[in-house]
C-alpha cells in the first residue's frame, strides 16, 4: 500500500510542478503590453520590438525629411512598424510606411491613409505583384498608396507625391528580383 501511495504522491507532484511551470510561462506574455507605442529611431525599434528586418528605402525624395518624424510599433498581437516622414516646407506628413506581419487583419491606420479610392490597379514591384491606390488623403489631398507582401510582412507605402516618385520609394524597399519559379 505505501508504494502506491509513494507512486500517487510521485503523480500529483509531477502534475502540481507542470501547472506551476504553465503558470510562470503564461505570466510575462499576460503583462506584456499590445498597445502601439512610440519609439525615438528605428534602432530602438529593432530593439524593443525585436524584428529582424526593419525595412527602409533606399531612394529618399529630397524633400522629406530623414530621419521619420515619427515612428510607432507593435510587438502583439502581430508586429508592427508604422513611419511618419514630414515634407520639409510645407510642414506636414508626406510619407507613410507600414510594415505589418501579413497575418495582421486591421493593422494601425496611418495619419494619412486614403478616405475616398479613386481608382485601384495591379502592378509589379520588382517582379512581386502589388496593388496601387490613387486616393484623397485627409485634407482633400491627392495621395497615393502601392501594397504589396514580402518576406511574411504587409507593406504599405503612401505618400502625397507622383505615383513615379511612390514607386520608386517602393522599389528601392525591395533588395532583389523575387527567386525563379521552378516548372
């Protein structure tokens, strides 16, 4: 009788230290914070929001400003890396990207996304098939937006500017042609 008792006591122990073990694994995931929070650049952002690859252009219209004006990112429930950059003279935002995890189905709105589409049409970035928004920004400002989806992430460019100046700040988001498609 006792070696059963031993083995029932061996049992609820086991059981007892993997609830316990449960319990200290869920509570730092319970107090870490889903809001989205403002950073100062973007190496404080790869810092606390732990991404890999923040991407940013390399083609930069001259009359923006550099570094974002202002930056704000997500770590949960899907990252998020949302750029503000301010247009130099007229002292407003002229620029927005969005880098969001693709699985993302309402990610942050940026302070200038379209309000009324006037037209939509597929094109290509780099070989990779993207959608390209011509569209009223708030204040009745033309804007216009390209999407498009790399590397496990949404991306949203959007800008008060030519749609040659925005898909050129796409392209130049992207480092190489997409891999051949094997038959």
């Amino acid at each position: 009788m006792t070696r059963l008792k031993m083995a029932v006591l061996f049992a609820a122990m086991v059981v007892s230290l993997m609830m316990v073990l449960r319990f200290l694994n869920w509570v730092p995931a319970a107090f870490q914070k889903t809001e989205v929070r403002r950073y100062r650049n973007i190496e404080d952002v790869r810092a606390g929001l732990k991404i890999q690859k923040v991407f940013l252009p390399s083609y930069f219209p001259q009359y923006l400003t550099w570094p974002p004006d202002e930056i704000f990112g997500r770590r949960r429930p899907y990252p998020l890396v949302l750029m503000h950059f301010m247009n130099q003279q007229r002292k407003e935002i002229a620029l927005a990207i969005r880098q969001v995890d693709a699985r993302d189905a309402s990610p942050v709105v940026s302070r200038i996304e379209p309000v009324a589409i006037h037209s939509e049409e597929n094109i290509s970035i780099k070989g990779r098939p993207a959608r390209l928004l011509i569209a009223t920004c708030p204040g009745k400002r033309t804007c216009i937006s390209v999407m498009w989806q790399e590397d496990g992430y949404a991306f949203t460019v959007t800008a008060k500017d030519s749609v040659r100046e925005v898909t050129r700040i796409a392209e130049s988001m992207i480092s190489e042609e997409p891999p051949a498609k094997s038959p």
